[in-house]
C-alpha cells in the first residue's frame, strides 16, 4: 500500500492517465509502443551482452542512490550471524575454537560448542566473505543481487522470448535492486534466488540441448540452495527431480539418445551432487562434530524450545546464562506462537504482508486480468507447481520473513511477465486496454521504487535494513582509539531483546574492539582478568546509548 504522501494519487494518475491514452489516442498509443518496444527487442536479442549490461547497471544505480540510501548497518540478530560467518570464511577457515570467556561474548544464533561459529548455511557468508575480502561486506551483498538479477534474465531466456526475459529481468532488478532489504541489509535472500534461477534456467535446455555446461549448472544451482535454504530448496527441488529424471528415462520429446543424456548430462550432474554431499558432510563435521548433524540443528537443541512448524507444541523452558536469552527464548518466541487458532491468522497474515511487499507492488494487481490465462499455460505447469509448492512450505512455518521464499522468486516473475503478454492482448471496443494496463503496471514499479529512494526508505518494512547507527559509531570510534578495548554491554530491565548490541568477529583475542554481557560479578571479574591489556567501557544502550564511558563495577548488593 502506498505509504509516502502524495504517492497515492500519484500511482492512481498514471494508471488513468494510460487507461486514457488507450482510449482516446489507441494508434498514438500502439505507435509508441512500437518506438520503445523495438530498440528494447534489438538489445534484448543479444542474449549474452545484455546479461553483462544488466550486471554492471545495477551496481552502477545502487551506487547511485548511495547520498539518499546509505550503505546498510547491521541491527537484526541475524545480519550479525551472518557478518560473523562471512568473517571466519574471510579468515581462511569455516569455524573456529571457543573462547574460554564464551559465556560473556554469548550471543543470538551463534553455537559455542564444540567451535565459535554462526547456525546458518555457508551461502550467504560466502558472498560477505568476498565482500569483506574486497573491502566492505557489503559489496558482496551488492555483487549477490547484480548476479541474481542477471541469472534471472539467464533463466527467463530458457522459457520467453529475449525481449519478455529482459522485461522480467528488470522487474526484479528494480524491486530488488535498490530499496529492498535484500540489497540493504546483511539477511540475504539473492544467493538463495540465484540458486533457484539457475535450477529453473537449466532444466529446460538440458532437455532441449542435452549439454554438459547446462548440467553443470543444474548441479550448481541445487548445490546454492541446498547450502542456502535447505528446507525450501528441497521442496523447490523436487519437482524439477522429477520432471529430470522422467526426460531421463525417455518420456519427453528430445532428440538426446540415451547415451548422451548419460555421459553429457547424468554424469557430470552426480559429480557435482557428490561434491556438494560431501562438502556439506565436512562442514557440518568442523562445525558440530559429526557430519550428519547441521550446526542450525544444534542451534536449535542447544538454546529453542519453540517449534519451526505451524503444528509444533513448545517444549518446556531452559536455563539460560544471561536475562536477554531468558527474555527471547523463554519469552518472546514462546508467546509469538502458542498453537492457537488466532495464532495461525496472525503469522499467515504476516506472511501475506511481508511477502506481497517484498515479491510484488500496488501496480502488480493491474495484471490480474491477465493472469487467469498464464496459469493456464501448457507450459507453465511446472511454475505454478512449483509456486503452489513454494507458498505451501512457507505458510505451514510459524516464522514470517520473505526471503524464506527466495528459492521461488524466478517462478514468481516468470508467471507475471507470461500475466503480461496475456494481458496485452485484451481490447475493449478495439481499444488496447490491456497494453494501457501492463504499461501502467511497469511505470507504477519505477514510481513507487523512485518515492522510496527520495523518502530514503530502504525498504517498504524499514525494520528490515534500518539497523542503530550508535553501536556502529562507538565501534569506529574506538577503533581508531590506541590500544585495545573491551566494551561490557549493561542493559536495563525494560530493554529490547531485539536490540542485541554483543556481538564479535571470528578473531576475538586479536580483535582490537571487543563487545561483552555483564553478568554476574564472578564472570565480570574473570572477563576482567583475561582481558587485563584492554580498556575497558561500559554502554547502556536502554539509558543512552552514544554514551561510552569507563567501566566501573557495579556496587554489590
């Protein structure tokens, strides 16, 4: 919904003043067309040059609109994770060993034992790496979603025609691409997409062309989503397994023998599964001790008593060594969802919300006309079975957040370009109401995208990407302070549990700036001991939270 003032009537304008142009000046109206649609056709039939353009224009736009959307400041407890896995992977190595003062650097989806490493899949940490290895890790983050988009235009090609790829393509370039929490914030959501995109893009020229650079790629994008969204990359997967592997036995019109579809597709395929099994065994062997066992898993053993399922019943209350972790886990996530009915609707509702704000825009519902037909579509069974599919695994999930999802966002844009061309064909009285309607759906994209750049909105839910700039600032402020320096974090009774200010790198005794709960006096005076070459502060966010002073402990009571 429009949420800037003034954006209402702006968006109702252009759809009328379209709607008005078809009625009263249909020969104008298809004549432009005509003039915009032919050098964006000529551009889009060089298949290779346009994925490149396509690329390198989304960095140079985001880099852009930097003075009115800065670079992103990590605030969720999952950006912090994830910053934290990018770190250890930068360092050369997947985990590393705990610290003997873990109990005081304890933090959200983070396991102590038996190493120091984040919960998450390796993905997402594997494009902050390389950010933070080229300077910032938020350069990954804008390298994942350039790629993103452009093997979205890869995988559009596979099943439109180049000029309804492109189309495609720069939809999601321009709902992803720059005031989306995807591109500004460290949560992700484009490595998981681009894993499905690939997967989507290769099956159907394995079965047109049968070559070993499509199987590749196939192997590729199964092994992206099973390191990024396991759960919904399954569920994403299966499908298409099925669909391979009936193009294997012979049952789909293909002009690859038997053989071929072996040696070319089949083979190189399993060598590439293979790797994938064995690099997730090792993994979760550095990580948790046994291969089998995924270091989320143990996250979730070691601190969760809630369920992941709609239908899952909490488990009883654990200990915990601080009051924030008692706070979240045995308050917060046990009253966010107790099993009830009302319960159900609300987090669905939630689901609705945040996914149709993330995967769609108010100009989007002007293609429903059209969109009747494109579900029809012979060869649009496998999108929408995938969609079906996709939204199921996503609802029965107690946990709302729309990059969950990723995995079907190339299913999602291909069934609204097909919506498009199907739309554009609607006449009414021989007027083109329908090209009227596809255009105006297009413009009102770049209208609502160019409202939150100027209104410096990162994203439709700000929450998402609007992380607090004061952790930041003390953390630059004392790194460039001689000298090594502790901070202890002292919260107060009313404080946030979603404001989590302990949070450290993958280096922790080199680390120049450390961050530390206050606990109790005996766990203070050790950390003090251990860390007896460090300065050492004291913060209170709840109280002030730009305030940085020395630390004194606190008088016993």
């Amino acid at each position: 919904m429009p949420q800037f003032p003034g954006e209402f009537w702006t968006l109702l304008g252009v759809v009328f003043a379209f709607i008005l142009l078809a009625v009263l000046a249909p020969v104008w109206c298809e004549k432009a067309q005509q003039a915009i649609v032919g050098p964006f056709s000529r551009l889009a039939a060089r298949k290779t040059l346009v994925i490149g353009v396509l690329f390198f224009s989304i960095i140079g736009v985001r880099l852009a609109v930097l003075p009115l959307l800065p670079g992103p400041v990590p605030g969720i407890h999952d950006e912090f994770s994830y910053l934290l896995l990018g770190d250890t992977l930068a360092h050369g190595r997947l985990t590393n060993p705990t610290h003997p003062m873990w109990m005081s650097f304890e933090s959200f989806h983070i396991n102590w034992f038996p190493t120091y490493c984040s919960k998450y899949p390796p993905g997402q940490g594997a494009v902050l790496a390389l950010g933070e290895l080229l300077g910032l890790p938020w350069i990954g983050v804008i390298l994942s979603v350039a790629a993103m988009c452009a093997v979205m235009l890869w995988m559009l090609q596979a099943w439109l025609p180049p000029r309804w790829a492109l189309l495609g393509a720069v939809l999601v370039a321009a709902k992803f691409g720059i005031a989306n929490y995807w591109m500004n914030s460290y949560w992700g959501g484009a490595v998981a997409a681009t894993g499905g995109a690939l997967v989507l893009g290769a099956m159907p020229r394995v079965v047109v062309q049968a070559r070993t650079r499509d199987a590749l790629l196939l192997g590729l994008g199964l092994a992206v989503l099973a390191n990024t969204r396991p759960y919904e990359g399954l569920l994403f997967s299966f499908p298409v397994g099925v669909w391979f592997f009936w193009w294997l036995a012979g049952k789909t019109t293909s002009t690859a023998i038997a053989r071929t579809r072996m040696t070319r597709v089949l083979a190189p395929l399993a060598v590439v599964l293979v790797l994938t099994l064995v690099f997730m065994g090792y993994y979760n062997w550095r990580l948790t001790g046994n291969a089998l066992l995924f270091p989320h898993v143990l996250n979730t053993r070691t601190y969760r008593t809630t369920g992941l399922f709609l239908w899952d019943h909490a488990k009883p209350p654990m200990h915990y060594h601080n009051q924030q972790f008692e706070d979240f886990y045995n308050g917060w996530e046990r009253e966010n969802y107790q099993n009830t009915w009302p319960d159900v609707w609300r987090v669905s509702e939630e689901k609705l919300i945040r996914g149709g704000g993330t995967y769609f825009w108010c100009g989007a519902l002007l293609l429903l006309p059209g969109l009747p037909f494109a579900v029809r579509d012979r060869k649009m069974r496998l999108p929408v079975l995938l969609l079906l599919l996709g939204a199921a695994g996503f609802f029965v999930l107690i946990w709302s957040m729309p990059h969950y999802a990723a995995p079907t966002t190339c299913v999602i844009f291909l069934l609204l370009v097909q919506a498009i061309r199907h739309l554009r064909t609607i006449r009414l009285s021989g007027r083109p109401l329908g090209v009227a309607l596809s255009c105006a759906a297009v413009c009102l994209l770049a209208v609502e995208v160019g409202f939150q750049v100027a209104n410096h909105s990162c994203d439709l839910l700000d929450w998402t990407c609007q992380g607090d700039p004061s952790r930041a600032a003390i953390q630059q402020k004392l790194s460039h302070t001689p000298g090594k320096h502790l901070i202890l974090v002292r919260y107060g009774e009313d404080h946030n549990i979603h404001d989590e200010w302990v949070y450290n790198g993958a280096e922790i005794d080199s680390a120049k700036v450390l961050w530390a709960r206050e606990l109790d006096p005996q766990q203070n005076a050790k950390l003090l001991s251990y860390c007896k070459d460090r300065h050492v502060w004291l913060v209170e966010p709840d109280k002030d939270n730009t305030e940085l002073i020395l630390y004194a402990p606190p008088p016993e009571q």
